[in-house]
C-alpha cells in the first residue's frame, strides 16, 4: 500500500503541475474527474466522514418571512410597517383584496413561525408535501453578527471568518476527494486549503448551464463525441500524469487502462443519471408553483390595490392590478440544475463540500401603464421595493427555495452511507451574507444591510429539530436606530454577540474537523448517539430582549 500511496502523490503533484486554465466548464468537470479516477486506479482514493453543502443567498433578502423567528417560543414582537410574514385584506365581498402586510405567526411543530411554514410545497415525484417537513431536522442560529454589511466581504466571510483556512478547505483536507470543493453561481466563496486542494467554481447560470446542456434536453446524445476535444485533453493530461510516476510496463499500462475506463463509465453515469436529477427538481419547482396560486394568507385573493404602483428595485415598477398574475410566468433561473449537480457530486462522492447560490425568481408582469407583460426580476437587494411586492414575491422565493432544500435531503436518505444515510452525514446550510433592517423612510418601505441579524437556518440527519436559538431584540432601535422586531441579535451567556465565527465552529464540531476559527467556541455539542444539543455553556433557546 506505502508504493501505492507514494505513486498516487506523484500522480496529483503531476496532475497539479500540469494544469492549465480550463477553455469549458465540461473541461473543468472532467479536470476534476481525472484526478480522482487516476487515484481509484490505484487503489488509494480519498474518503469522507461528513459532507457540507452550502445554500446561499447572495444579495441576502430579507428572512423574516422564512426562517428568522422574531419570537419562535413567545415574547414581545414590536410591529414595523416593512417588516411583514403575510399579506393583510380590505374591502369586502368582490372588492376584497390584499392590500398591506403584516407580521403573524402560526404555531407548527411548537414554533411561531411565519404562514409560509402553514404551506405545502412540491416534491420530486410531482406531489405535495408540507414545507414544515424541513424543520424535523432544523437549527436555526439566529441574531448573529456578520462581523461585515458589505456584500463581498461578508460573503466571504460565510465560511473563512477572519481566519488563515476555511471552513470547505479543512473539510477539503479531511477527505481528499477528486475536488477540494465546487461552487455553482456561488458569490465571493473564499476556499483556503492546507494541503493544496482547490474551489472549482461555475461562477454564473451560463457556465452551469453549460455542463452537458444537450444532456438537459435529450438523452439520446454521444457525449463521447460531443465533448470528444474535452475527453482527448482529459486523457492526454491522464496519460502525462501517470507516465512521470514510479508505474513501469504493465503496471503503467494496467492502470492507464482501468483509469480510462473508469473515465468511461463516470461520463456515461453523468449522461444517465444527471438529466433524471434535474427533471425531479424540476418537478419540485413546477408543483411548488402551481402550488403557490391559491395560498391563505398570499394568493387566495387579489393582490394590490387598483391603479396602485410597486416598486420591485430601483425605480423598476409594476403596474398589474393583481400581483398575482406574476406567477403565471415565474422561472427559477437555472435553479433545478444547481441542485441537480450538488445532489450528483455529494452522492457520488466526488467533493465533501457543495455550494449554491439561489437567485431571485423571475415573474412576467407589465412594467409601464397599459404595457404588456415583460420578464422582471424582484431583487434580492431590497433597499428599494414596496413592502406588498417584497413579501409577497419573497415568500414565493422561499416556498421555491425550501421545496428544493426538502428535495435534496430526499435524495440524501436514499443513498446508503456508513451504515445509515447520507443525511445523516450531512450539514446544509443556509444562509445570505448577512441579515436586514427597515429603511428609515416616509413611507416604510425597503430594508437595508445589517450585520447584527444574520440567521443561519442548518439542517442534518443529526439534528432533531425545531431548534431556534440565539437572541432576539424586541426592539432593534438600541443597536441600528431602526425601530420595532427585525431580528437584531443580542448576547451569548458569556455577554458577547454570536458571530459568523460562531457558526462556523458549529459547523466544524458536527463535520467532526478542526474549526478554523478556533478562538469562537461552537454552539452545539454532539451527544453520546451523534445527535447534536445546544451547548448551554453559551446558548439557549431563543429568547426575545
């Protein structure tokens, strides 16, 4: 085994070495793949213990309609006229309509949750099920400081808090998969390795769209022949890659062989089973909408006033009479393939660590007076947006978001995984780059940045949930001079606010590796059966102060 081992380290230091720029992101995929098929060849591929997928939220919207709970186990709510969880109706018979927005919760599962927890949502098999689903297996870590209010930086900061490492690199470190980490249309994802292992990052909906896109749309394509330049390359750096190691005759030969039909057989796996994926979640996209038209709370009625205008994000405005119609044309960009790909990479066990981001859905509404309905996005950034449109269209986001967030873990307990399932194994998370306050404006409307409410909503086969921790201001004015709940944190028991450096040694103790932010103690323990408990040294339940 110690020649196999040497052979292998030459093997990725030759890989390594050889590297160029890659011309497509097909290349990018089979560059990584390469690396990890040689390493089989010779019998001394890696493993992992634990597997992180992140969900981003860059531009992070506001999350009070989801998962930010003003007051999950009771307690003061100070009302804010932009800080809404559902819409509110006036007039009556025909002429009822809504037309505000309040913030409500609902009791499920013994936390007051917002109406968008009352819900169902699609699932792969084009069926409902209840969104709640998700919060048998949540954590959510609330009121935490993002040490940062700029996207870039605090973005960055998600995973690689003021720290030498990151959090997917350490992980990266562990497990010594074909790819240290890979990131779909992520934003500002900062990967630190120890060992050299790198971030392959598909850095817009174009590139993702582009691995295999005819294998989106037919199955009957010779991918052999359509990415035949992408495979020669792939081959060529495989056959470079083992002729500078110790292999000679018909060892050399013998592995060149078995790797190239490994080769083979993985692009042939990702031909068959990658286009069955994407269908799923589409289908969790496509019920999970047509779901969303008939909504208490949301849908169930007109929504907007008449002859009422809505700003969706600066200056973009709409002019439909009933916000509704929106939904008709709504499209979840590219969003059914980003998960698609996490699901296929973290079951076949190509990287340890996944990461997403989810984009603002788009509607087809009329964006001028007696104009014709056109594509419009509804910005994540909100800084400018009527709160109607911001709470209703957001909603829908997250009811997209969540179905999608339920498939996957779908897909994570049907894969066997050290003698359980992969769920059990697996820390998801989700998250924007920080949190939001109201605007200090005449007429209440749009939410600007804030890094003291930032909310982490966690889910893992390890968590027995709902579990909503961290503190919650009743009234936000005494730290950001905005008035009423939106989610501005307090303190931990040792009297100092949970950071972003927090989470991620929470992070680190479930995936069982060192926190690269050492000096912020996790908040959870694990338990003598793995299951996760809040670590009372420095937190509890959510209360509201």
């Amino acid at each position: 085994m110690s020649d196999k081992k040497h052979s292998r380290r030459e093997i990725l230091k030759a890989l390594g070495a050889g590297a160029a720029v890659a011309a497509s992101p097909m290349e990018i995929f089979l560059d990584g793949l390469v690396e990890g098929l040689v390493s089989k060849a010779v019998a001394a591929e890696g493993s992992s213990k634990f597997k992180y997928i992140m969900i981003q939220n860059y531009a992070a919207p506001p999350r009070w309609m989801f998962d930010l709970f003003l007051a999950p186990y009771g307690g003061e709510v100070v009302p804010n006229a932009s800080v809404g969880s559902e819409l509110v109706a006036t007039g009556s018979g025909a002429n009822r309509r809504y037309t505000g927005t309040e913030y409500r919760t609902h009791n499920v599962k013994g936390i007051l949750a917002p109406r968008i927890w009352t819900h169902n949502v699609g699932d792969r098999n084009g069926n409902a099920r209840p969104l709640s689903d998700l919060m048998d297996n949540m954590l959510v870590l609330q009121g935490i400081d993002a040490l940062n209010p700029g996207h870039s930086i605090a973005a960055a900061l998600l995973n690689r808090p003021l720290t030498l490492k990151s959090l997917d690199g350490l992980l990266a470190d562990s497990a010594d998969l074909p790819f240290g980490a890979l990131g779909f249309n992520t934003f500002f994802q900062d990967f630190k390795s120890n060992k050299g292992h790198t971030l392959k990052r598909f850095s817009n909906n174009a590139d993702v769209a582009k691995i295999l896109p005819e294998a989106f749309e037919t199955g009957d394509i010779d991918i052999h022949k359509k990415y035949k330049n992408e495979i020669d390359k792939a081959t060529a750096k495989l056959n470079r890659s083992l002729a500078s190691t110790n292999l000679q005759g018909e060892n050399l030969e013998k592995t060149l062989q078995s790797t190239k039909a490994l080769m083979k057989s993985e692009i042939l796996k990702i031909q068959t089973d990658l286009p069955l994926l994407i269908q799923k979640y589409e289908s969790v996209i496509e019920k999970t909408i047509d779901l969303s038209k008939n909504l208490p709370g949301f849908s169930d009625l007109p929504v907007g006033a008449l002859d009422q205008q809505y700003e969706t994000s600066n200056n973009r405005m709409i002019f439909d009479d009933d916000l509704r119609a929106g939904l008709d044309g709504m499209q979840a960009n590219s969003l059914a393939k980003k998960f698609a790909l996490v699901e296929y990479v973290i079951t076949n066990d190509l990287t340890a660590s996944a990461a997403l981001n989810v984009d603002a859905m788009s509607y087809s509404l009329k964006r001028s007076a007696g104009g014709n309905p056109t594509r419009t996005g509804v910005s994540s950034d909100q800084h400018n947006i009527s709160t109607l449109a911001s709470v209703f269209f957001t909603s829908m986001f997250y009811r997209v978001t969540g179905a999608c967030i339920l498939g996957l873990i779908d897909g994570l307990k049907a894969q066997s995984y050290n003698g359980s399932n992969l769920f059990d194994h697996t820390v998801i998370r989700h998250s924007g780059e920080f949190g939001r306050h109201p605007r200090d404006t005449p007429d209440n409307t749009g939410s600007d940045h804030s890094p003291t409410s930032n909310s982490n909503m966690i889910l893992s086969g390890m968590i027995k949930g709902p579990i909503v921790a961290g503190q919650i201001r009743a009234d936000g004015s005494t730290v950001r001079r905005r008035k009423g709940s939106w989610g501005a944190g307090g303190v931990l028991k040792h009297g100092v606010a949970a950071t972003t450096g927090h989470v991620v040694s929470t992070l680190a103790a479930m995936l069982e590796i060192p926190s690269p932010s050492s000096n912020n103690p996790s908040l959870i323990v694990k338990n003598a059966s793995g299951e996760i408990e809040l670590n009372d040294l420095y937190i509890e339940k959510t209360k509201v102060v």
